[in-house]
C-alpha cells in the first residue's frame, strides 16, 4: 500500500479501530523488520517487535498520516541501535569466520557486520542498502552530519579491512 492509501487506515486505528490496526500491522511489519535486521543482527526480529510496539503506543502522535513509513523508519532504526546496543553479542573469532569468495556470501556479510558498532551499522545500512543522503541519514540518527560522514567513513573502513582479513 502507497502511503495515500494507508492514511485513511491510520486515522481509524488513531480512532481505537482494531481492524484497521491490524491492517497497518500488516503494513507495516515487513518493513520494519528489513530496517531493524541489518542493524540489530541476530536481534533484528527483537528490534522490530520493540520498534512496532512504539510505533503503536504512540501511533496517536502522529499528525501526518502520510508520513507513516518515514515515522515508523524512525523509530524503527533507533529501536535497532537500542536493542543492538543493550544485547551486544560476542564476536565470532576471525578464523572461525567464512573467507571472502565463500559460497554463503550473506554469512560472510553478516559476521562482517556483526563486528561493527550499532552506530555503524545503522548508517551503512541507511546510506548503502536504503539509500538515504547524508542529510536524511542525520535527521533519523538525530545526528550531525558531519558525524554521519565521519561515521560513514570509519565503518566502510572498518567493514573492508574486516571482509580483507
């Protein structure tokens, strides 16, 4: 559903309508789950119960019911940084991990990830997998830009020196 489809259905679930709360569940949740998976890794579906359960707590605050999925990434990518932050998990040993070229690419990626900060997986997955300027990756980060951009350059660093080794 495009956001001028799903307006109507937020003002009725702003309204206390069940059904249509349960459509923007629906909505909503495979959304969320692709923003909160590469943050918070192995707590990506953890994230993205956290994040949906704010979103509905406070789903009367939003004013712009157009604005859905840009609230909800907002939300969504905090929760991510939150639950990443609070669960941190223990490194796998570098020659435990898969090299580079390995059939299970996607492994190779994610145990790459998994050495990164919360910080630093959040803006490499709103700058290179979402696709967000620098600006906008700030505003969702309630950031700098210029900490963007410096946090955007060590992770990459980070991430290729790690995928190198």
């Amino acid at each position: 559903m495009n956001p001028d489809e799903l307006a109507p259905l937020v003002r009725q679930a702003q309204r206390g309508d069940t059904l249509a709360m349960n459509d923007l569940l629906d909505a909503l949740a495979p959304y969320v789950g692709r923003i909160c998976a590469p943050i918070a890794l192995g707590h990506g579906p953890d994230a993205a119960q956290e994040a949906l359960i704010a979103i509905f707590k406070s789903l009367k605050t939003l004013r712009a019911p157009e604005a859905l999925f840009s609230w909800a990434r907002t939300i969504a990518v905090r929760e991510a940084v939150r639950i990443a932050r609070d669960r941190r998990t223990v490194p796998a040993e570098l020659d435990d991990l898969p090299q580079p070229g390995d059939p299970q690419l996607e492994t190779d990626i994610e145990d790459v990830l998994r050495r990164l900060s919360p910080e630093h997986r959040a803006i490499l997955v709103l700058r290179d997998q979402e696709g967000y300027s620098e600006t906008e990756a700030a505003a969702l980060l309630l950031i700098g830009t210029g900490t963007v951009k410096s946090r955007l350059h060590r992770a990459r660093r980070t991430f290729r020196k790690a995928w190198s080794e």
